[in-house]
C-alpha cells in the first residue's frame, strides 16, 4: 500500500508509530517551581549526541486541564529533568505513572515509586530504574501540527550526570542481558531486550591492506 500522510490511510490505526520502532522510552522526573514532583514516561524520545551526551522529548498536545503537560512546563521552569530508563522488570509502576491525571498527583505515588536525590540536578531521579541521566535544559522547539490545539514542541536536554547501579555492569559494559531495557512499539504495544548479538562495522581499508600482503 501507499499513503500521502495528508490523507486517510485507510487502516484501523495510523501505522506511523509502528513502523518507526522500537523507540526508548524516557520515563522523565521533574520538578516545579514549589517542588512537587512529576513523572510521566515518553515513546518519542532518543539520544541525540554523545560528547556531550543530549537527549530529545517529544511533546504532543496539552494537559487535560488546559495549558502544556506538567513535565514540559516544569523543565522550561525550572531548567532541570531526569530521564530514567525503564527495563522489563517495572513495566507496570511505568504504566501507571502513564496516566493524564490532575496537576495535583504525584505519578510517584501512582506507581509505588522511590524519589531519590540526584547529584547534580534538583528533580529526583526513580530509585527502582537501573539507570538515571540527570539532564539540564538546552531548548524548545515548535514542531509543525496539524491541529492549532494540539502543540507539537521538541525538547533537548544535556546530560549532566550518569547513575548505573553495579549489578548491571560486566567486564566494564553495560550488560543488555540483565539490563532488559523496555522499548515502545505502535498502538499498546511494547518490547524489552533479552536477546543481543553484535555486527562488527566494515572497514574497507583494512580489508584492501589484508588483500595485498
């Protein structure tokens, strides 16, 4: 089949979502102004560079209660978030957290979870996730939307900071074999690592020098 995006496509669900998969998920602690607590997990995220290490948000739409979502207004607020990443292991206290609720609930307390210091940014960091990337704000970017209603912004943040608890590490690697990490599929889907195998990058030149000896 084909579709021009402006058009319907005629399936049951827009397949957009699932074809670009799978996608981490950047389950993001902030904080507002008063200190109250947010946590809400993102299927549009991703590492955008690695010296220095940023990373991206997706954000679609508003709050239930009018106004952007609660994690957008409090990095741009506040200048700081955490991205802490969900493994297999916490799907259900991720879930839970997933929910629209009021600006006044604490998705911590949603998903029966521990709010541990960091030790750089002021947001805590999930203490169940093995790994925690404390981030400062870099910038806002409004995304083209077909809907004036429905913003569609993008947010890059910098990480300033690294947690990985010790058991996940072997021979100096992170270990995607106990690790387990979740990632997002299209529609209510979701997948997790369990299996991992490794390609070498080709290397021309080394082959042509290995061809004239």
């Amino acid at each position: 089949m084909f579709y021009e995006t402006a058009n319907p496509h005629g399936l049951k669900h827009n397949p957009f979502k699932a074809i670009v998969s799978p996608r981490p998920i950047g389950w993001v602690s902030s904080m507002d102004a008063q200190g109250n607590l947010n946590l809400a997990p993102f299927s549009f995220f991703n590492a955008m560079s690695d010296n220095p290490p940023t990373v991206v948000l997706g954000f679609n739409g508003n709050h239930s209660e009018g106004g952007p979502k609660d994690t957008l207004a409090n990095i741009e607020a506040c200048g700081e978030f955490v991205c802490n990443v969900v493994t297999y292991e916490i799907r259900d206290a991720m879930n839970a957290t997933s929910e629209m609720a009021a600006r006044s609930v604490n998705e911590f307390d949603l998903g029966g979870l521990t709010a541990a210091p960091s030790s750089i940014v002021k947001p805590p960091r999930v203490l169940e996730s093995p790994v925690n990337m404390e981030c400062k704000y870099l910038q806002t970017i409004d995304l083209p939307s077909n809907n004036p209603d429905q913003p569609n912004r993008m947010v890059l943040g910098q990480v300033v900071g690294i947690h990985i608890k010790d058991e996940f590490i072997t021979d100096g690697l992170l270990d995607m074999t106990k690790f387990h990490p979740l990632a997002r599929l299209g529609y209510k889907d979701y997948s997790a690592v369990m299996e991992v195998f490794s390609l070498n990058r080709p290397d021309q030149a080394a082959q042509e020098k290995r061809m004239t000896k």
